[in-house]
C-alpha cells in the first residue's frame, strides 16, 4: 500500500479534522499508521513507546474507535467510487493540494476528494463567502453583487453549496463566468442539499466539487460544522454576508479568524434578525463591507481608489492593531503588554499600520485610522 492508498483509507476511518489521527499520521506516516489499526482490528498488543499516559490513552482509544471501521479493501470501494463520478483524490504534496489546507495543521484533511479543476490553481486568490441559508431577498440581491464583482476581478468564490447566501454565491459566480468552489459535508455522491444537485453539477463543470470523505459519506450535522474549517481555510479573506445570531456561518468566520483569516461582514438593517449575526461581528472587530471592491481591498491589499500597492498584515501587525483604540491613542509602550510583544515589534508592526492607512499617529500617540 503506497501514501495515496493509505490517506484514502483513513479519510474513511476517521471523522473529519480528528487531531489524534493528524498526530498520528504526521508522526508515523499513513502507511505505518494505519498498520496500527489493521493489528488493532486484529487484537493484537500495539506498543506506543515515547508517549505520556494521558496521550497513550488518546491514541489507544483513537485506534481502538478506527479499528470498528476497518476494512482492508475498503479504499478500494472508495476509490472505484470516485473514479465512477469522474473523479480524483488528491493528497499533501500534489500540484493540485490547496496550500491553505495546511494552515490547520494536525486538523488538516487526509486527502481531498475533487470532481471538476484542480483546486490549487483555482484557489490561488480566492474568497470564501458564506451567510443564512433563510436568505432575505437583501441577502441575496447583496450576494448576487459582490460575487459577480468577485468573478469579474478573476477571484474564486467558495462557499457551501447549502440553500440562501451559499447558492447564489455560486450561482453569481457561474453566471459571470468566473470559478467557483462548492465544499460539502459528505461524500461527492451525496450531493447536499438535493435540490441544489443540478446547481452543483454547474459548479463541478465550471469550478470544483471538494469533500474531505470518501464516496457515501453521509452530510450529518457535525460534519457540516467541521467542514466550515475548510472553507475558511480555502479562501485568503472570508466574508459573512448575512447571518443571524447562531449561524453557522459564525463558526466559519470564527476558523477564519483563529487561521489568521481577514474576516468582513456586511451590514444590513439594524432591526433584521437576519443580519445580526453580521453585527456582531463588526462589533468584535471585522471589516464592514459593503462592495466587491471592499472585498478586493480586504483581499489584495490595495485601496480600490487608489494606484499604491498597500502592504499585507502579518500575525505581528495583526496583534498590533486588534490592541490599538480607535478613539484615543495610545503610546506605543502601552501595546507591549496587551500584544505580547516587544517594543521593537511593536514600533515596526506600527509603521507598517501606518503606511497601510489603518493606523494613524498624534503627538506620539497612536490609534486606529
């Protein structure tokens, strides 16, 4: 059995973003692990050696857990499967691997199942667009706008393929010809929900169909949530476009922002329970977005009024300017403790806020622009 044959199995072992399994396979490699589990299906004693208790359990009772799934020609199905569909797996390390995916490190997929273009190039520049599946006709009509301005500026729209905000996103990107990128929580042969089966057949012809498990996997409710990580994780910015207080489009602005992800939300009317989810969010912090080139300014880094090429934040100027007041400024010996930095990076984070217009300075004093 080769690493592609192995990812393939525990991509139908294990539920999806499982970090005792990434532990795992990242530690041994596909192969011998998953020898682990064949030995543990087979009763037979598996020594650990170099592990904690506390982890020995983990791993023990992780093994134990795959083991009841196991089956030795299973991939084999799996594989069949999707060469059925027309499709392909792809592993870490091939050309068409999205780099994004690996930003979640042991909750990093074990290989992905595509129908449609290799994701890599699709990706390279790309937007995750999420919202309420009981979309407003504002919803929609804002979804429609931003994603078509998306695809006019040769930028990938990803999304859920879900009912509301998803399907337009895709619709509006397809429409305008531009690519298009459709996550689902089960298998590529359980296209979910069926009544947008025909609209994502659209979007494996002109973009890509991605799962992380295998052919038959049924799309149940925890997969959906951890498969918001990898629709934050696909895209370089993520964009909320409408959300009430508990959607789910919250936890995937949530990946988005623990991978370091811009995260903007467009504002809708105060008195709408649709929007206020997106309200919350720009109180905590993200960006108000009210175009496709506010989107484009999130994602490129570039003002959309202006010709100068404005630098991209990293963590460190990240960290600085979530600690910086908006009203009142503040010295920069001030950030050194909220920020965890020293001052040193602190000044240097400062000046790059400050050339990229979100920071602005006053008698020594700093804030946010």
């Amino acid at each position: 059995m080769n690493d592609l044959e192995a990812r393939i199995a525990w991509s139908g072992l294990v539920e999806p973003g499982d970090p005792v399994a990434g532990a795992l396979v990242e530690s041994l490699g596909p192969v011998d692990a998953l020898d682990l589990v064949a030995r543990t299906a087979r009763a037979d004693a598996v020594l650990l050696p170099g592990l904690t208790t506390v982890a020995h359990g983990r791993v023990r009772r992780g093994l134990e857990g795959w083991a009841q799934r196991w089956g030795a020609d299973t991939w084999r199905r799996h594989r069949d499967w999707i060469e059925a569909l027309s499709g392909r797996v792809v592993v870490p390390g091939d050309p068409g691997w999205p780099a994004g995916l690996d930003d979640l490190g042991l909750a990093r997929p074990m290989c992905l199942w595509v129908r449609g273009a290799d994701p890599a190039p699709l990706l390279a520049r790309a937007v995750s667009v999420v919202g309420s599946r009981a979309a407003t006709s504002y919803g929609e009509h804002v979804t429609a706008e931003l994603c078509a301005g998306l695809a006019d500026a040769d930028a990938c729209v990803v999304s859920g393929g879900a009912f509301g905000i998803d399907a337009m996103a895709h619709r509006a990107a397809l429409t305008a010809d531009g690519g298009t990128v459709a996550v689902l929580a089960g298998g590529l042969d359980r296209p979910y929900p069926a009544a947008n089966a025909r609209l994502l057949s659209a979007v494996a012809e002109k973009g890509a169909l991605l799962a992380e498990v295998p052919p038959g996997t049924a799309p149940t409710r925890h997969r959906f949530l951890l498969r918001n990580r990898l629709i934050a994780a696909l895209g370089q910015v993520t964009v909320v476009v409408e959300a009430a207080r508990r959607s789910g489009a919250l936890s995937t602005a949530g990946h988005a922002t623990a991978l370091m992800r811009p995260v903007g939300a467009v504002p809708g009317p105060v008195t709408s329970a649709a929007s206020s989810g997106c309200h919350h969010l720009l109180r905590d912090g993200a960006v108000c977005l009210t175009s496709a080139a506010d989107v484009l300014e999130l994602l490129d880094g570039t003002p959309a009024d202006s010709g100068i090429a404005e630098p991209l934040l990293g963590a460190r100027e990240r960290i600085v300017l979530d600690a910086l007041p908006v009203r009142q400024g503040t010295a920069p010996e001030g950030l050194t403790r909220p920020c965890g930095l020293a001052l040193p990076e602190v000044l240097a984070a400062l000046g790059t806020l400050e050339l990229s217009g979100r920071a602005v300075r006053s008698a020594g004093r700093w804030r946010r622009a």
